[in-house]
C-alpha cells in the first residue's frame, strides 16, 4: 500500500528568503510525514515583485523567494502572483489558483497524483484551494489558523466566498474552538467543522538555566525580563507592552522580531523614558529562540486577535509562564494557573495587574513545563490522518475513484 499523497497549498511557508515566515504550517506537516504514511508536495505562493533591494523590505524577500526549493527534504514551489493594491483581498483567490493550477497540473503529469489538497489560511488560500480543487477533481481540507475567520469575514465578499468554500470542503479544521464556534456562527455545517490544536516541539524548546541564557545573550543576571516574540506590528500590542514597562521600574522588555511598527515602538520607548529597559533585538531564528525564553521570566503577549500563538507554547515548553491578553484560542492555552496569566482587558494597566499576579506567586519551576507537555503533536497528527482517511473513504464510496487505498 503506498502513503497517502497531499499536496499542501498555502502563502504560509517559509522559505530561503523569508525562514520563519508560516513555520508552524512547516511544524504541523514535518509531524505528520514522520508517521511514514504520508508524501507530500508543497505549493506556496507568493506575490511577484520585481526588485530584490533590501531597501524594498518585504516586498524584496518576495522576489528573493525561489521557485523551487527542497526544505528538510520536502520539495516546495513557489509561484508568483499578482496581488493588486486596493482590490487584491477581492481578486487574491483567483490570482493564487491561477498561478498555482499549472505547477499543481505538472506535479500530476510527472507520477505524484495527489489525493487531496491540505490547505492552510481559510481566506484567499483556502478559496483557492477549492478553486484548484475543482479544476482538478480533488477533495480538499482547510485548516483556519487566525484572523482568517476572526477578522476576515466582516468584509461581505470574503465570507460569501469563505461559507461557499466551507460547504465545498471535505473538512474544516481550527487550530482552536473558538474559529470553528465563528464558523458555524456565519452558517458551516457543524459535523464538518473540527478542532486540531497546534502542538509544540518539546525537543527543541525546552528549559534551561537561566543565567547561562542571559549570559549567553549579553542580558542582566539580575532584572525581572519580560519578553515578546513576533512581528511588530500593532496588533501585537507592543505599544502595549512598552507603556506598561513605564510603571514597572524593576522589569526590562526584551522585544524579538522585526516589523513595521519598530520606528514607532523606539520613539514610543524614548518618550516615555524607558529606552534603556526595552531592547529591540531583531529577528531570532526558530532554533535559537530556545536562549531567549530560557532567560525570561515571562512572556508578554498583548494582541488583538490570535488563533493559536505558538510562541505561548514554545516558552511554557521552556518553562516560561505567559502574561496574555484573553482572546480566542489563547485561554485554550492558558488554561492554569501554571501556564500564567491572562489579562482581564488589553491595556498596559491590566497587564500591570496580570505582572503582580504573576509573581507574587510565581509557578514552581518546572510546572509550567509540565503543562506544555500535554500540548504534545501526537493528538493533532492522529486527528489530521484520520480526517484524511475518513475524506477519501467517503469519496470512494460516492465516486468509486479515489486513489488512495487503506
């Protein structure tokens, strides 16, 4: 019997130009090929632009991006599509089932004819995934991740186009209830709708000694460290963050990431007189993100809105408690008292308050270790086989045709 073939279709997955970007879509996938009954191909996305200047920021890392690629042994392309100001969030499905359909056609043609489709990002990519999907002939499963069902859908179009796909789907999968709760809210047929939470790589993030960490890393031995992991961009609530360092003489904020909002967050620290306790550290490669939640004492995540943020995961793994804002799929997380605590509003006031309740009674060490570990990837992988299997048999019971066989 040979594996189950998938094609994975996303704009989220990293890449030679752009490492960290959709790395969790990697995570989940390498999980789930290390069962050895899956092959899988990747299709990824991403928008042409013609120059490769640093100057350019991201728009340059999209044109540095290679249109074929092998990542720890899996072969990924990447097409280009053309992403229109002002009316590419309309256009952006077509667009990446246009550039996509062709690679997807030759893929087949050269002996790997895939089962189904994998798609990642409810809005365009898993609108265009059923787009694909039907040219092909294929079922297809799409997972939500975020902001793809707790923002998207307030715009009329999108969430027309969102509910059309769900009914298309074979499957929908949330990384946490609360998305799947909004779509059965906006009219997808609940016994279609299913929960598979991220996991975490507890080889990889795990505790360390925390001075090491800060030696390590050039921080003090002695300040209570705060940290934040993630692009700066308002939404993470970085602002946030920095205000309430302001009334809290004893912390220091140690910020990794890199973004647009970072001119704003360094004036907004030099204005309020905090400059010297808040670093600006750039982007971390994932492998070494391990040293900086080792040397904090908790991370602060203050959004607006997240799916599943795998950054609370990752520093409770390094047994890290978190101080986060109560949103979505983060009380999922955040669900005792080992794992932190969860801010009653989104203001630097309240996250003043969660900082007091955090260490006046701190976690003894290694509970909060402990309670990532039942987020192991185990249950997510056996949950995405068997929703796979279950797509396939159903087709080849109405069809007689599916490819895939038990």
């Amino acid at each position: 019997m040979r594996p189950l073939r998938t094609l994975l279709f996303s704009t989220l997955y990293p890449s030679a130009a752009r490492p960290v970007h959709g790395i969790f879509v990697e995570t989940r996938l390498r999980q789930l090929l290390a069962t050895g009954e899956v092959e899988t191909r990747v299709i990824a996305p991403v928008p042409w632009f013609p120059f490769t200047a640093s100057c350019f920021g991201e728009y340059a890392r999209h044109a540095a991006t290679p249109g074929h690629e092998t990542r720890n042994g899996v072969k990924v392309d990447h097409p280009r599509y053309l992403l229109l100001p002002k009316v590419g969030m309309n256009l952006a499905p077509y667009a990446l089932a246009r550039a996509a359909l062709p690679v997807a056609k030759r893929l087949i043609s050269e002996g790997f004819d895939f089962d189904l489709i994998d798609a990642h990002y409810y809005y365009p990519d898993g609108v265009a995934a059923g787009l694909l999907a039907r040219a092909l002939g294929k079922p297809f499963v799409v997972t939500a991740r975020g902001s793809d069902l707790s923002l998207i859908p307030d715009y009329r179009l999108p969430r027309r186009l969102i509910l059309e796909t769900a009914a298309q789907a074979a499957a929908s999968i949330g990384v946490c209830r609360a998305l799947m709760d909004r779509l059965a809210e906006l009219g997808a047929d609940e016994s279609k709708l299913h929960v598979l939470r991220n996991g975490v790589d507890l080889q990889r993030f795990h505790p360390l000694d925390r001075s090491q960490a800060r030696r390590r890393l050039g921080l003090p031995a002695q300040a209570r460290i705060l940290l934040s992991v993630g692009l700066l961009i308002e939404r993470k609530g970085n602002q946030l963050a920095i205000e309430a360092i302001a009334g809290l003489p004893d912390a220091l904020l140690v910020l990794v990431g890199s973004g647009p909002e970072l001119q704003n967050l360094q004036r907004l620290a030099q204005t309020l007189g905090v400059s010297e306790r808040v670093r600006f550290v750039g982007q971390v490669a994932n492998e070494e993100l391990k040293w900086w939640y080792g040397a904090a004492d908790a991370l602060v995540l203050c959004s607006s809105r997240e799916g599943w943020a795998n950054v609370l995961l990752e520093a409770m793994a390094c047994d890290t408690p978190v101080l986060a804002t109560s949103i979505w799929g983060t009380p999922e997380v955040v669900s005792a008292p080992a794992a932190g605590v969860l801010m009653k509003t989104r203001s630097a006031a309240s996250l003043r308050e969660a900082y007091a309740t955090l260490f006046a009674d701190p976690p003894q060490r290694g509970a909060t270790r402990l309670h990532a570990e039942t987020f192991s990837w185990q249950a997510t992988t056996e949950g995405q086989l068997a929703i796979f299997r279950a797509c396939l048999d159903r087709l080849r019971h109405v069809t007689g045709r599916a490819t895939w066989k038990r």
